[in-house]
C-alpha cells in the first residue's frame, strides 16, 4: 500500500459538518481526505443547475443557523461565502386576508395592531420570552455536552456551568425556561398571542422538520432552534448564502483544500475499516482503500453504524440504541423555476417582506390537521408552506426578470401508506405528481396564475433525501429534535461527545450534539475533541518515545 | 400576626374529596380546629362525583403517607384483592393479564410477556426515582437554592439523585433519556403494536389529553406507575370515600356537607375565613382549597392577585377528556372464552397504540370520537335497582366542548360509539342495554366544581408539572395571598387518587402556621 | 390546545400594511416650522428632535411659551363601575385620594415591584380615568382589568395632545380666550366642550397640556399660535425638553429606568425605591400589583440608587461611569446636561446604594474634541432632585411671565 493511501484523518461524507470538521483538522495540520458518494460536495448544502440559467438550492434554503465562531475560524467569507440578508415575510389566508412579518420594528407594531391590537405587547413579550431562552442556549451549541451519568473531571466543570446559568436565571425564570422546554409551540403561543393568523405564523418554525405537531410538547424547543440567528438583533443573521446553499459548501470546500485537505468523490465509504475496536480506515464503494487512525462520519448515527461498520464491532446495547434513535422523515421540497415573480393580491406591490419567507396558513388546528395527515402516512392536504424567492435579492439564482422559488413543504412522509401497509416504494411517479399538486394548488390559491408561470419544478420527497443525499429516511435533522435525542442524549447516551464505541471513529454530522440546521456546530465541536484525542495521543507517544 | 394563642388556630379546607380530607386529618394531626366545607351530599370529590356515584372504578396509588395521616391502614381500606385486566383484541384473543402470569383468554402463554414484565419493571425503577419529589412540595430550583429554605429542597433532590445512584450506570442513562420522551416510542421499542403495548400506554394517556406519542407522555406514565396494582374498594367508590371521610372525623375534623363557598374572605392581605353560600362566614386563618386553581381564584376574587399570576392561572390547559358512561344491562354480557372471568375486572377497550393514536385526534377538532378507547368494568347487578349487570366505561378522548355542542344527538352518538365498540366483543350486548346514563367532561364539571370535568383538575402534562403545577411561582401549595392555599389535584403532584396533594399542602400551611404562631 | 377547535379568521378591512413612520394631527405645522428637518421616532411617529435651534428652544421654554405635540404618548381610557378599582390595582399610588378633575404622577410594577411604566393619570369623572404614558399598556390594562367590570379604550389615534410649557403659557391661554387662573397644578379644566386642559407637564415651570379629538388639532394650534404672536411662543422639539426635563429633576423611561416588559435582562429592571420615588409607593390601600413584593423590597435597603449628581466641570456625563474612594466602579449616568439656566452640570446615575450616600464620587467622561477623545475624572456630589424648579410653576393664579 502506498503512502499516498494513509491519511491522518478521513471523512466519510462530504457535507457541511464533514467539511467544518475536515477543515479544522486540515488546519491544526493533520492530512485529510474527505470521501463523497456523489460527484459534488455539500451534502444537503447544495446548489445544482438543473434548468438551464437556473440555480437551486436543492436541499437547504436559508443560512441562519451557521455559527459566526466558524465562518470566523474558517474565514469563509474569503472563501466566498457571501449571506444576504432577507428581511420580512408573511403568511396568506385562503380568503385573502394575511399577515406581513416586516423587519422593520414599527411597521411589525401596526401590522399586529391592524389584526389584533391587544397582540402587539404580546408579540413583545413573547420575542422578549424566547430571545431570553436563546441567550440561555446559545452558548451551549459549541460546547460538548457533558456526561451527567459517569462525569468525567470535564464534565463536572461543565454541569457546574449548566448549573449556575440556571442559578443565575433566578426561579421564576427556571420554572419558564422548563416551560418553555417541555411545551408545544401552540400551548407556549397561545399565551401570549390570540390572533390565529399571527400564531400560525410564528409556529411554523417549530415544526420544520419535525415529526411533531404545533401541538405537541417539545415543539416550542425547535421554535428555538430557528430563532437563535435572530437573537441580539444581529444582524445578517437570516439569509440566503450569494448563490445558493452550496456556497456554504463551496467556501467550506475551498478553505479546505488552501489548506491541504485531499477530496475525493463519487464513490462513498462502503465499509468503514475496524481492527481490535480500532478504526483503521475506510472502503469505498469503488473497491479503493484508505487508511487513517481517526475516521469521522458526517453520515447519520443510524447508516454509519447500522449501514457502515460491522456489527460485531459494536456492543449490543449500542446497536439497539441506534436501532431505536428516531430519525423520522417529514418533509419535502419543491424547486422551481418561474416565468416571472408571482403575484400576491393581498399584498401591496412589491412589499418588501416578499423578499422573506412567506407561507400559506389559516390557524394552528389548520397545521395540527397536517400533521394528523402525516401521522397517518398521507402527506398534509394542506400542508405548511416555507416560500421564499431568493432570486428577488440575488441576482445570480435565475435570468434577469426571472425566478427562483424553494418551497419547502411540512408534511410528507417517508413511506407513503396505502391499502393499509406502509412502503417508500409507494412514492411513485403519480404520488410525487399528486403532492406536488397539494402544494402547487395551495400557492395557487393565494397567488393566482401561478401555476402558469412554473417553467420547471424539482419534486423532492422524503425518500429523493435519502437516496440523494443519504439522509436516513429523508429526515433533515439527522434525527428528531425531541428531548430524548438532545444534548446528552444525542444521539445515544453515553456517546454525545462525539466519540463511538470505535476507537478513533467519530460522528461529526447533525445527529451529534446540537443537532440539525445548516450550523456547522457539530462539525466544529467534533473536530475539537478529534483534536483533544489527537493531542493526547501525541503526548503519550512522546512519552512513549522519551522513556 | 395577630393570633390567639389561647385558642386553636383554625382553617376551612374546601372539598371533601381525597385531597380535601387527606390535606384536614393532616392539619387536625397537628392542633388545627379543621373544617371540611363540601358542597354536595357526601365525600368523596372525583372520586364519587360529588357523592352521586362514583367517577373513577379502581385505586392503585393511594399513597401510604397519606393514608397514615388519617390514621388508615391499607387494610382498613376495604379493598379487594388486585383485579385481573383484560385487554380487548381486534382479532378476538383477548389478553388476561393477572398480576405476573400473562395469557390469552384461551390460557395460551402470550409471546411478549417476558418483555412486557422487564419493560413494567424497568418502569417500576424509575417511578421509583422519581417517588421522593411526589411527597414534599416541589423543589424551588434557581437562586432560591442556595438560602436555608432551600436546602431542604437540595436535601430532595438529593434524595432523587441517590435514587438515581442506585440505578446501575445504563438504567441512569436510560432513565434520563426516556424521562421527557413519548409513550408510543418507549413501548413499541419493547413491545410489537397490540392490546398488551397498549395497555402500557392507556396508563400514559387515562384522564389527560395527550396523544401517546406526545412527548413528556413518559413523565406522567412514570408519575402514576409508582403505587400498585389496581383494586376495587368493597362498596364501590362511594365506600372508600365513606371510610376516608370517618377516619378524617376521627381526628376531630368537621365535614358540613350540603355547604357551598361562596368566597373567602380577606382582609388586611390575609385570609380571614371562609363565606358560605348561606352567608354564614367561618372565621379561619387558613382556607386550603382543593378545588381547581381558577375556581380557587375566583372564590377569593381577581383582586387580590397579581395580573401575572391570574394569567398563568387563566392559561392552565384543563379541558376534561374523559367521560363516563353507565350502562344498566339486563344479564351479563358475555365474551368468548373469557365466562365467569368478566365480573369485576378491568377491561381495556384499546385494541393497539395506533388505536389509541386514532382515538385522540377528533378531540384536538372538538369532534367526538368514532371510534374511542376506554377502561370498563361491569358488575354483577344485586337485583335490586342495579338490575342484573352494571357496565360502566371509562372513554378517552371526550371532548369538553364540542363543536356541535352537547346535543341529545352528540351523546348518543358517543354511547353508540362506545357500545358498537365492545358490541364487536360482546355480542348481543346492544339489546341488553336497558338505561344508558352519559357524564361529559362538562357534566363532570357541573356535578364535581373540578374544571373542565378534569381528571387532574389540569393537564398532567410537563409543562404543568412540578415547579409548574398548578402554576410557576405556586407551586408550593401557597397561593400568593397569604393564609390561602391550594390543596387539589390542581397542586403537586396532581391527580389520581393518591391524597398526596391534600397531604403535602397541609404540611406546608402547618408549618407556615407554627411560624405565624411563634412570630 | 383548549382552544384549537374554535379559532377561525375574521374577515378584515384590507388595509395594506406599511412601512415608515405615522403622522401625527399637528404634522402640517411642525413640518412648515421645521428648518432643522430632524425628526426623532417617538412610539412610531414622526416627531421633531428639534425644529430649529435646539439652544433657542430650551430658552424658550424657560423664558416665553412652547409648543410641543405630544400626541404619540400613549393614551388609555378607563370606565365603568369598576373603573377605580382596577386603576388602584394597576398603580402603586392610592387612586381613590385622587379627586375627579385631578391628574397625578402614577408608576406602576409587575409582580416583582420592578417598574413597567409611569406617566400621568386622569381622573375625568368618578368613573372614568385617562392614562397617558410612553409605552404600550393596552394589553396589561386588560389583565389588571380581568375580571372586573370596566372598559379599556387605547384612545391614542384619537386624542391629540399639545403641551405649552413655560413662564407666559398662561398668558398665551388668555390670550386665545382660554384663561384658566383658578387652575392648580395638577388640575383639569374644560374650557370648551372637547377640549380638555390639564395643569401638567415635563418642563418643571409653568405648563399646560391641552386634549382634543384629532380633528380640532390644526385649529387649536392655529389660536394659540396666533394668541402667542407677541408672547414669544415658539415651537419645540424633544432635544429642548430633554434638557428641561433633567433640570427640573424628571425620569424617563429608558433612560432612567428600562420598562421592564421589555427587558431581555430580567436584572435591568428597577424598584420604585431604587427610583427614589417610594414615596410614590402606597402599601395602605388595598391589593395592587406587585404590592407584595414591593413590601419586602420596602423591608430592605435598596441594591442601587438612582440619584442626581452635580458634577464639576461643565463638560457633558453623558454615559459617563461614575467611581468612588478611587477605583472602584460604582454606577453609570443615565442621563446628563449642562443645565442652562441652573448653570449646573447635572446627571442622573445610578449608584450602588453604598456609593450613592458616600462622598468622594468621581465621574469618567470622555469627550471627542477634534478628533481625539479625551478623558477626565470630574467629582461629583449627590444633591437633590431638580436644580431649577421656580415657584411661578406653582403659583395659582399665575402670573403672566
């Protein structure tokens, strides 16, 4: 075997925690290989051209989530990752009514007054409620959570953290961070807030993504999820990456490379390689061997273990941890590519929050009823909507006076029920065509002729994730976002350091701690205690050396 | 404070169902002259419906610190011996489950009993981690910590986490990611979907709103797992309730039954006494309502509270969902293959998890179900008014106010959803109805004062929970107004009959009590 | 979850929504008087920071009449049986020693006694309270206001409010037909049908502040404007108040004080005895919010100290922060002014207790000159509240300068 097969590092999977992870590495100065299935990089952070003059941005749609502390790291701007930020948004009723999220302070007051007077000091308090909550949790994204079972020397510094942020909260304010994390987006909405519109709007965010309901308990924490690129009013926190979500992947990618990663794609790890509960390499698919005493997987908890490295090599109370993590497909996404900007009847001519997210919605039980139809395996008949048009504010997402639009759509299962059983086999070419037409009917309703403008429209459903990007059952979090698969829990207790029951093989990807959303967090956490472990292993090797 | 020390200090408790009484024996124990005001006829709350029969059909966590300060034992409960459950089948093979040995009807071993029993018993652990904070008020968590009342909570908490020592190192993991997480999720792990995973998860779900795999649904399995198996008290309800009652007289406290509070009454920021409907006030120092925390807020009247605390205490979710309905039958039904093992047992109507999952949807919309889940129990008539046989059903998933409202149409539709159910089961069972009698959630709020015919006087769900029960800032039984506390099922560790609530409040006023006393 | 089956949308007026900030009814005027065209966002209006310059408007204040539109306060109406009761639930001072046809300086808590607002209540009829403050209070009116019997208008579109402020204001009054001399302050008149006179204001001199429906506005403003010709009435903007207001001793909120329902930092928020105003603080009357609270605050010494502070020196403390015995950090001006007429450089700071009853405090101002900062210790004193309060505000009848 020649040298040029040995690595310091390998990473299986070239997505955007693959990448964060590998570019830290790269740059404490390791050699690393990233290994991608597909012939391009990013993950579910990608733009393709799929109709001519037009970009998508396939999977992902928004930066809000990325942490500033990597961009920083990884001077990605240098890169060329560029955020625009989008301001605005609304939500529009079948009847014609809707209400405008605008930035501006002032206008969002009248605009709330106009539909509910009363709710402008309750919008107030709760932004106030759940940006205090962000500030409780924001520090916590970027650091490894700690064993609260078998502490280790660390991980008592770190409860004694988490402890005294909550002392520090004072009772009152423990009692409604307990709230906050145990209640369903609507109960926590519906005390603040009693205009159904405006609370529609706000729960979207809580179940994006989410095998849950707004009105099932945990669902206020995703809120939360969604919220923190929000928090201090800092601002370009929400935005599109300047052509598409794969800039995130191409800045991640280049910085990479500057500074010696090695790349390859279009084969992905089939096996990853285990010797005496070592890690010692990887397979790929295209029978190509590489060796390297640390492999970290940005693939999710369930294929890696379940998918990529032999069952004998793991414990049994691991793998059954594994088997039961919930990993849940909810979601699809339409792309398309438009004649021109739609248009929107309820709101003025070119408002400026239809450069923001804008949703089609009624009420709260209207959102409940979508994910009844999902709990039973139908996508939503009418489902959430999350439409944004990047190409209003980025002139390179589609031809001038064109446009791009990404709908992403809450519910759609992964395995679609019919007569009874419940198969992925049954997204066939005339399911994808009905639930696309559930979604396009619903835009259409609110923006009339709209349909006549789509020049070509990209249907993703749960089982294209899966296939596409390797995401087990097209869930886009890499696992559910309940409390039994946070912090310490994830994604299987005892292991949320990022280290597996295999010497030097690691998760770096969303199922790790903090989770889902395009943070690179987990990337960035993972890749330090790589480091750790790699320092500590330096150390004993020269001690080893000296004595 | 201005007390007579030549005289016994004295409170009114409010409701003389368990709580009310657990929570007057506990202050008489302690040199309280305690009176009981209930508003209907005899004991017994929620438990007998305000003493017209009974709402609930089993006890299974009465809790012995109650019971010992109303000097019972549980012997002197006149409770029957463990009931069997049988679990209703979709095809027919019906599941018996009799303390340990669990069979199909036809006495065949069932494939999933050796799960089933380690799942139970892990269960059983962890309620028993857990069991500590049930009998003290909640612990003040944050910067309340660290003065000297709160190092009594650290000694509670201490407690939970000794108990969670003494788990082996992967019971504590596994205790800590399963705490907050769904009950469909946790059984279907262990168990495939079917009568026996859904007999687990009906216990998640009895009395509250949440779907099984609403997550938290774990925490309030866990919170009703700790007491035993479920017994009949001899008698009925109304028995047991009887018993209570004497045993609280015993200890010197006066039940006025047929008394309704009308307001409490305040003066100088403090509680003063207790108006009835009749106008007559008792002078007290403390008034100890069982009652729902928003019946309890207007007894007392707006006035005397914060805006914020009327706000959280409006933003409680307490909409019943479980209804009863009585069915006067005139010979026992009969089931295949289970003859003579009907009478007196627990009948679970919950034929899977995804049953159960289909049962709780029509309630989010106000419909009522079509197909719902439900605990029965039917008993051998003597004869007499009871005719042959009495079925009595617990359903799940009853809306409190239903979109069509409460229509002679919308009760029936629900009867004859219920008896289409089991009439799949017990054929025949249609004609042998001879009365049929139906309490909503709202018949259950009329006839009880608990609001929204609750079975927890409020959702037994985690974000009410705890330091949040009945709601943040009251969750030590002290309502802001001082001599005024809470002391139902509204208050931890919520409801159940388990007269922990009632016991634990009245700790706390007693203590409060001893220092107004010595102040 | 209780709710989910019942919620439906309403059809509403579509009226489209809009960015930028609202008219007020006296906009014409202000905007032909404008020459400095700097105009400041008050609760979502447009409002002046000053017309012109913002040295001739001070003086104005303290030597002729002004005019200030003060329309954007929030202004709320409370009536009905309960009306008192809910009033006196709501603020810290005993409303039922407030006559009818009288105005008082109120503040009110949240349960913790940290103080949401203050501004000033009018008591229009027994039954019937006007509320005019600087934040929105509709929403909190209702759930102090739950279950009693009253109802709670937010009037503020439709009450314009003009203040006219200064030692000839009443002269300006007669002058338009309008003599008030029996008024005393804090009292009401109503003059004319539909227009409401109050004895009020935020300059610490002689003042009035005049109440009418929007359509009255440019009218009213016209008769006085006229009636002012020869008395020196200018108009004026918040940079000239500001000054007059830290002058004669006044807090605002946000600066002086955050609201604390819109704290993100529950610890920002602030006591009415750290205020220094617990004499405000009524713990005889009947339950009110936060009163529970507020009687242990009362039971111990206060954490902090807002106090005003003379400063050495004349150059301004804006966010200056303030030490004592040398280096040791104790507090921060919320406020600060060179005081034009008391000729004082004065600020508002809020002290650690200990440093605000100490002597040796020294303020650390930066000042940019020319492009380079400089830095100076000044000391400070404590002294009382408001350097410049003269007795003309007080006088009744008042005198015409």
């Amino acid at each position: 075997m020649s040298r040029s097969d040995h690595f310091d590092a390998i990473v299986a999977g070239g997505g955007h925690n693959g990448l964060t992870a590998a570019c830290y590495m790269a740059r404490a100065g390791m050699r690393v290989l990233v290994v991608e299935k597909n012939d391009w990089l990013g993950g579910a952070a990608v733009s393709r051209e799929l109709h001519a003059g037009w970009t998508y941005s396939n999977c992902s749609y928004v930066c809000s989530l990325l942490r500033p502390e990597v961009v920083r790291d990884l001077d990605l701007p240098q890169h060329g990752l560029q955020v625009i930020p989008y301001t605005g948004g609304a939500t529009f009723t079948r009847d014609g009514d809707y209400f405008a999220y605008h930035s501006d302070h002032r206008a969002l007051e009248r605009e709330i007054a106009r539909l509910s007077p009363r709710d402008v000091e309750g919008y107030e308090r709760f932004s106030i409620a759940v940006m205090r909550q962000c500030r409780f949790i924001r520090p916590l994204l970027l650091r490894t959570p700690p064993d609260p079972v078998a502490p280790r020397p660390r991980d008592v510094a770190e409860l004694v953290y988490l402890l005294r942020r909550f002392h520090d909260l004072g009772p009152r304010e423990t009692g409604e961070a307990m709230r906050f994390w145990t209640a369903s987006v609507g109960d926590y909405l519906d005390g603040f807030i009693e205009n159904p519109l405006i609370k529609a709007h706000l729960a979207g965010s809580g179940i994006i993504g989410t095998g849950l309901g707004v009105y099932s308990p945990g669902t206020a924490y995703v809120l939360l999820h969604h919220y923190m690129g929000d928090v201090d009013g800092a601002v370009g926190a929400w935005g599109f990456a300047r052509g598409g979500m794969g800039a995130v992947s191409g800045a991640l990618a280049r910085a990479f490379r500057a500074a010696g990663g090695e790349v390859v794609t279009c084969s992905g790890v089939e096996r990853i390689l285990v010797e005496n509960g070592r890690v010692t390499g990887v397979a790929l698919a295209n029978g190509d061997t590489y060796r390297a005493p640390v492999v970290a997987s940005g693939m999710d908890v369930k294929r890696t273990f379940l998918g990529h490295v032999e069952a004998q090599h793991l414990p049994d109370d691991f793998l059954k941890a594994v088997r039961r993590f919930k990993i849940r497909g909810s979601s699809g996404k339409i792309n398309i590519a438009l004649d021109a900007m739609p248009r929107f009847p309820a709101a003025p001519e070119d408002a400026s929050f239809l450069s923001g997210d804008l949703h089609v919605s009624e009420s709260l039980a209207e959102l409940e009823r979508a994910y009844d139809d999902w709990s039973v395996g139908r996508w939503s008949a009418e489902p959430y909507v999350d439409m944004l048009i990047p190409s209003r504010i980025d002139p390179t997402m589609a031809p001038p006076g064109k446009h791009m639009m990404t709908v992403f759509v809450q519910y759609a299962p992964y395995d679609p029920e019919r007569d009874g059983r419940r198969d992925p086999a049954h997204w066939d070419e005339a399911a994808r065509t009905a639930f696309a037409d559930a979604v396009l009917d619903r835009i259409e309703r609110v923006s009339p002729g709209f349909r006549d403008l789509v020049l070509h429209a990209e249907v993703r459903t749960p089982v294209d994730l899966e296939r596409e990007v390797g995401l087990t059952e097209g869930n886009i979090f890499q696992g559910e976002l309940t409390f039994d698969q946070l912090l310490f829990n994830r994604p299987v207790p005892g292991y949320a350091d990022y280290r597996t029951p295999v010497k030097g093989l690691y998760l770096v990807g969303s199922s790790a701690h903090p989770g889902g959303g395009v943070m690179a967090a987990p990337g960035a956490n993972a890749a330090r205690e790589i480091l750790r472990d790699a320092r500590r292993l330096d150390r004993t090797e020269r001690a080893f050396r000296a004595a | 404070m201005a007390f007579d020390h030549n005289r016994r200090p004295r409170a009114v408790v409010i409701g003389a169902g368990v709580n009310g009484l657990a929570a007057a024996a506990t202050l008489a124990a302690r040199g309280v002259d305690v009176t009981v005001v209930e508003r209907g006829r005899g004991p017994g709350g929620m438990m007998t419906g305000a003493g017209q029969g009974e709402l609930g059909h089993f006890v299974w966590n009465l809790h012995p610190a109650a019971l010992a300060e109303l000097g019972l034992g549980a012997a002197d409960l006149g409770l029957g011996a463990e009931v069997a459950t049988v679990l209703l089948a979709a095809d027919g093979r019906h599941v018996v489950i009799e303390g340990e040995a669990i069979s199909f009807a036809d006495g065949t071993p069932h494939p999933d009993a050796a799960a089933y029993r380690a799942l139970r018993a892990r269960l059983a652990r962890f309620a028993a981690v857990l069991a500590p904070l049930a009998t003290a008020a909640p612990p003040r968590l944050g910067s309340g910590m660290l003065n000297r009342a709160g190092l009594s909570d650290l000694a509670q908490l201490a407690r939970t986490g000794l108990g969670l020592r003494r788990l082996p190192r992967d019971a504590r993991r596994e205790f800590l990611r399963v705490l907050l997480s769904n009950a469909a999720d946790l059984v279907r792990d262990e168990l495939p979907d079917g009568p026996l995973a859904a007999s687990l998860v009906f216990d998640a779900i009895l009395g509250g709103r949440a779907a099984p795999g609403a997550p938290g649904t774990v925490l309030a399995l866990l919170w009703r797992h700790a007491g035993g198996g479920r017994r009949r008290p001899a008698g009925g309800m109304a028995a047991l309730a009887r018993r209570i009652a004497g045993a609280a007289e015993a200890r010197g406290v006066t039940i006025r039954y047929d008394a309704t509070a009308a307001g409490i009454e305040v003066e100088g920021d403090r509680v003063r006494g207790l108006r009835l409907g009749s106008g007559e006030v008792i002078a007290a120092e403390m008034v100890l309502s069982s009652l729902g925390a928003m019946p309890t807020l207007r007894l007392a009247g707006p006035a005397h509270f914060d805006a914020e605390a009327c706000r959280r205490i409006r933003g409680l979710r307490c909409e019943g969902t479980t209804a009863r309905l009585d069915l006067r039958l005139a010979e026992m039904p009969r089931i295949e293959g289970l003859d003579g093992r009907l009478a007196g047992a627990r009948l679970l109507l919950a034929p899977s998890v995804a049953a159960i999952e289909a049962a709780c949807r029509p309630v989010k919309y106000g419909a009522i179900p079509a197909s719902p889940v439900a605990e029965v129990l039917i008993e051998p008539g003597d004869g007499g008014a009871e005719g042959p046989a009495h079925l009595s059903a617990l359903v799940q998933h009853v809306p409190y106010a239903p979109e069509c409202g409460w229509t002679e149409a919308a009760r029936e539709a629900l009867a004859a959803a219920v008896i289409g159910a089991l009439g799949t089961h017990m054929p025949g069972l249609p004609g042998l109805v001879t009365e049929s009698r139906l309490a909503t959630p709202r018949d259950i709020e009329t006839m009880t004062g608990a609001p929204g015919g609750h079975w927890h006087h409020a959702e037994l769900a985690a974000d009410q929970m705890l330091t949040l029960r009945p709601v943040n800032g009251m969750a030590r039984y002290a309502s802001s107004l001082p001599g005024l506390w809470f002391c139902g099922a509204g208050a931890h560790p919520g409801g159940d009959i388990t007269g922990l609530p009632g016991r634990n409040a009245a700790l706390a006023a007693a203590a409060d009590l001893g220092q107004g006393v010595t102040r | 979850m209780n709710r989910i089956a019942r919620e439906t949308v309403s059809p509403r007026p579509r009226v489209p929504s809009r960015e930028g900030l609202a008219d007020t009814p006296f906009e014409p005027r202000l905007r032909a008087l404008s020459t400095a065209e700097d105009w400041m966002d008050w609760s979502g209006c447009l409002s002046p920071r000053a017309l012109g310059a913002v040295e001739t408007e001070y003086f104005a204040i303290r030597n002729q009449a002004t005019l200030f539109d003060v329309s954007p306060m929030h202004k709320y109406r409370v009536t009905g049986p309960d009306a008192e009761r809910v009033v006196n639930r709501l603020v810290t001072r005993d409303v039922a020693r407030l006559a009818p046809g009288r105005v008082a300086y109120v503040l009110w808590c949240d349960e913790d006694g940290m103080v949401i607002d203050d501004g000033t209540l009018f008591r229009l009829g027994p039954q019937d309270f006007r509320l005019c403050c600087q934040e929105r209070q509709f929403a909190w009116l209702h759930d102090i206001a739950w279950g009693f019997d009253v109802a709670i208008a937010d009037e503020t579109g439709d009450v314009a409010g003009l203040a006219l402020q200064g030692p000839t204001s009443h002269a300006v009054l007669e002058a338009a037909g309008l003599a008030l001399p029996d008024l005393r302050p804090f009292g009401i008149a109503e003059p004319e049908p539909g227009l409401v006179i109050s004895r009020t204001g935020f300059s610490g001199d002689l003042g009035y502040e005049l109440w009418l429906r929007p359509e009255g506005a440019l009218a009213l403003w016209d008769r006085l404007w006229v009636a002012g010709a020869d008395l020196g009435l200018r108009a004026i903007g918040f940079a000239a108040l500001d000054i007059a207001r830290i002058e004669a001793g006044f807090i605002m909120a946000g600066a002086e004080f955050q609201p604390i329902h819109r704290a993100l930092r529950p610890s920002r928020g602030r006591t009415p005895f750290e205020l220094g105003l617990g004499h405000l603080v009524d713990p005889g009357k009947p339950h009110f919010n936060g009163r529970r609270a507020l009687l242990r605050e009362a039971a111990r010494t206060p954490r902090r100290q807002l106090v005003m502070l003379d400063i050495e020196g004349t150059k301004d403390a804006s966010g200056a922060l303030v030490y004592h015995r040398g280096r040791r950090e104790a507090g921060h001006a919320t406020s600060a002014v060179w005081a034009p007429t008391a000729k004082r450089n004065i600020a508002f700071a809020e002290l650690d207790a200990r440093a605000a009853r100490s002597a040796g405090l020294r303020a650390e101002i930066y000042t940019l000159k020319e492009g380079r900062w400089e830095r100076t210790m000044a000391s400070a004193t404590v002294i009382d509240r408001g350097v410049f309060r003269p007795p003309r505000a007080r006088a009744t009848p008042p005198g015409r300068f």
